[in-house]
C-alpha cells in the first residue's frame, strides 16, 4: 500500500506437497508440525514386511519383528557391552539394543544411519518395557532423499554441506543445504 512501491503482479507458484513442506520445515527448523517424514515412506516399508513402532511394542514377547524408523539416540553406556538406539517414526517409538560383537559387524550403519531398518527379536519385561533386540541391521538413509521431488538430482537430502565439504560451519550457507533431519543426539 506505499505510494513508491509498483504494483506487483500475484506469483502463481505450484503447491508444494506434503512431503515437500516436511522436507523444508526440517531443513530450516529441524522439526515439523506436519508430519513425520517415515509417514511418507510408511508405503514402500510395509510392502517389506516393516512393522511401525506401534506394531512392534504390540507384539508378543519372542516374536521377530522388522521395523526401522529415525534415530534418535545412540548410547553406549560403562563398558559398552551394548549399545542402545532409540527410533521413532509417524507411530511412537522403539528401544534398540545392539550387542558390542553385533555392533562390530554393523558399526557403519549403526553409527552413520538416520533412518535405520532393524530386524531383531521382541523382548518385553515383566513392566512392560519393549526392547528390540537386533539382529540385522540396514541404513536406509537415502529414503529420506525421497521426500522432496527437488532432491531427486542431488546429494541425498540428508547430507548437508559439512558432509560433502569437511570443516565446513554449519552455521553458514544456504538454509535449502542443510540436512533433513538433524543429527542423533549420541553419547558415546
């Protein structure tokens, strides 16, 4: 409405999807409000046979179980004998627990996965605390490459510029390079 201003004419830009909007939103605020990321993936891993967080807290005690979802939290605590992850996805989450040999065998997947695919057997407590315990483990990272259609050409969408370029602050560069999905909170 200011007299120097002109008259712009309207921009018709094309809707985003959903997908889109939970990409941006996690790039630029490393959250969304939207929706889950692993709710646009659900699809494709429950044509394998992937089980929700849900699905595995509901299942018997002994069972094995498929499920993958966003990591969280890795934790390996005193003398490191067993290393915990925590996953989440659109359902709740699941608690991992990856023994220190099996560890060794996966220690790239483990340490590198922001979507992980865990394949174990259900173990509950008489509290009711639902552990998976692991017996394979897959990084199925470059599905979350998938969420926005303008990634399709680049990088993996989780990769931000401090992984292709070491030393790089991640504090600078444009906010469209930063990763989908922030790091996992880790203790080592």
């Amino acid at each position: 409405a200011a007299a120097e201003l002109a008259a712009e004419p309207g921009a018709d830009l094309p809707r985003m999807r959903l997908a889109e909007h939970v990409a941006a939103d996690y790039q630029t605020t490393r959250l969304s409000l939207k929706a889950h990321p692993m709710a646009f993936a659900r699809a494709g891993f429950a044509g394998e046979g992937v089980s929700t967080c849900a699905e595995t807290s509901a299942t018997k005690d002994g069972r094995r179980v498929r499920t993958a979802g966003i990591v969280l939290v890795r934790q390996r605590p005193g003398k490191g004998n067993a290393i915990f992850v925590t996953l989440e996805d659109e359902t709740g989450v699941t608690n991992v627990v990856i023994w220190a040999r099996l560890f060794e065998r996966y220690r790239r997947q483990v340490m590198a996965a922001r979507l992980m695919l865990v394949d174990g057997v259900v173990q509950k407590s008489p509290e009711g605390v639902v552990h998976l315990m692991a017996s394979r483990i897959a990084d199925r990272t470059a599905e979350l490459g998938r969420l926005s259609a303008t990634h399709a050409t680049e990088p993996p969408a989780s990769r931000g510029l401090e992984d292709l370029h070491p030393g790089y602050p991640q504090t600078h560069g444009h906010p469209r390079n930063v990763r989908v999905l922030p790091r996992s909170r880790d203790f080592h």
